[in-house]
C-alpha cells in the first residue's frame, strides 16, 4: 500500500532545534529524552513551535492543537470525505537489515475509532480501537510491529474510523524503535539524564 505525502524533510534528532518547544509532559521535553532503542521519530510530542515538518495530514484538516498530554497535540478533523488521516511527513526509517519495528502513541477524539498503522514497502499492520475524549495508550497492551526486508521504508499513519464529519483525533507522545529482539517489548519509559 502506497500513499503520498508532502515532501517535506525531518529535522534532526532534536526536530525543535536551538531549544525551541515547549516541554511535554509526555515526553519530558520538546526534544524528547533518549529512549533504548532510540525514538525514531522527531518531535514525537507535538511541542516543537513553528512549522510542523515532521507531521502532515493526508485527509481531512490537520493543525497542531493545545490541549495534548502535556502541551500540543497533532489532531486530524473529518471533512467531507469523512475519514481522516495524517501521518509522518516522510519515511521514518529505512531498514539496513531484516528488522521488527514497533509502534505506539496517545489518542482520544470524538471518532468512534481511531487507526495506528504501521507500512513498510506494500505490507502493513493495524491496530484499531474504540476511544473516546480521555487518552489512550494504543495498543492497549502489546506494541504494534511489523517486519520489513533489508531496504524497506517505514511509515508511520493515523486514521479515523466510523467517523462523521466533524469528527476529531487527536495524538500525542508518538514512540517507534527498532526491537532488538523482534518481540517489541522493550521498556519506553525514558531513560535518566
């Protein structure tokens, strides 16, 4: 499954830059701390000020918002053609080996269900759930993963599900790594500066 998204480049590491964001209480800081495996994504948090180019929407308005864990959130709001999605703005890994990815984020909204999806090179995984205006950390109990080939490309959506227009989703505290073990069940809580 292919889709398009702007071309937009990821920024490095620290997506904000010179100190820039907004601490999240997510993430600890607009510049997330380091995790083991690493966090993949830049800003996962939402809280870097400015553009977004890391986040882009696909279908329906995407906007930064306030109101996330601890400071923005990235929320995607049905149109007319009442499904909504963003995402990634561009690959969020290449793989250089055979390779388990793992996924997981904060949701709530006003859709009825929302989508973690996880593509690399044709092939994708899904997790799909209820939610309603509290946060949600999905999946529930387990990471989502997927395998991708030496040179697949990863990306990283949010959807909407059964949704009207209207509707909102809203995410926060993004975290994708690479398991070591294939297992996804690496700690992610952040390590001590």
């Amino acid at each position: 499954m292919r889709f398009a998204l702007p071309a937009l480049a990821l920024a490095s590491l620290c997506a904000c830059g010179p100190a820039n964001g907004t601490p999240d209480a997510g993430s600890g800081t607009a510049c997330a701390p380091a995790k083991s495996p690493p966090n993949l994504l830049a800003n996962p948090g939402f809280d870097c000020t400015g553009k977004d180019t890391v986040w882009g929407g696909i279908y329906g308005d995407y906007a930064l918002v306030p109101g996330g864990r601890g400071g923005s959130a990235g929320q995607v709001t049905v149109t007319g053609s009442l499904q909504g999605r963003f995402g990634a703005a561009d690959v969020v890994a290449t793989a250089s080996k055979p390779t388990t990815y793992c996924a997981s984020a904060y949701m709530k909204g006003t859709t009825p269900f929302a989508r973690l999806q996880l593509l690399a090179d044709g092939l994708a995984q899904n997790f799909d759930s209820p939610i309603d205006g509290n946060w949600i950390r999905l999946p529930l109990s387990t990471n989502l993963s997927i395998a991708a080939n030496t040179g697949a490309k990863l990306y990283l959506v949010f959807e909407t599900s059964r949704a009207t227009a209207g509707n909102t989703l809203m995410v926060d505290d993004v975290d994708v790594w690479e398991s070591a073990d294939g297992k996804c069940k690496e700690s992610r809580e952040p390590l001590a500066r």
